[in-house]
C-alpha cells in the first residue's frame, strides 16, 4: 500500500461535476455553485482544490484575466478560468445537472 494521503477527493470530483456543465469558469464561480449544491465547504478549500487538481491533470488553465476595479487588496484582481483537462472523468451527477438546468 503507498503511503500518504491518497490521491482521490469528493471535493474535486464534485468540482469536475461542476465544470462539466460549466464548460469554464473562476474559483469564485466555482464556489457559489459548490455551496449551493453540496455540503458547505470554505473558499480556500475550492481553491486548494483547484490547484491540485491542475497538478493532477484533472482541470486545466484556459486562460487568465486581470479585471479593473477598486478592490481592497488593490486596483484590479485576476480570474484564472478553469476548464476540466485530460485526467477529468466525470460521471453527470443528476444534482449538478439539476441545478444548471434550473439556473440557465
């Protein structure tokens, strides 16, 4: 048996889940879905995930935004878009599609 934490996350299936219908989005994006369909979990926890999952091949970058306003850690802010990549198998969880049939 490997040693470690295995490799496997609900969260970033649930996330894969949620990109899949998606097609794209940021991790804020990502996070107002994921709290509205399954059991809360923080921000930092999405964006951790995120960054794991692209390591893993399982999301990749489809591109980077800067995004001009008047934000409290500055003038502008970036949005990394998300989309799902090559390790991604998801699996159409009838929750998720349910919610973006509802949200469309």
């Amino acid at each position: 048996m490997a040693k470690g934490r295995p490799v496997k996350s609900e969260i970033r299936q649930n996330i894969i889940e949620i990109l899949y219908f998606m097609k794209q989005g940021y991790g804020y994006e990502i996070y107002k879905a994921y709290i509205a369909i399954f059991p809360k979990v923080t921000m930092r926890s999405i964006y951790y995930h995120l960054k794991k999952g692209a390591a893993l091949h399982e999301f990749k970058v489809s591109k980077v935004e800067k995004e001009k306003g008047d934000y409290s850690w500055g003038p502008e802010a970036e949005k990394i878009y998300y989309c799902l990549g090559d390790a991604a198998k998801p699996t159409s969880n009838e929750k998720v599609k349910e919610y973006f049939d509802k949200n469309k």
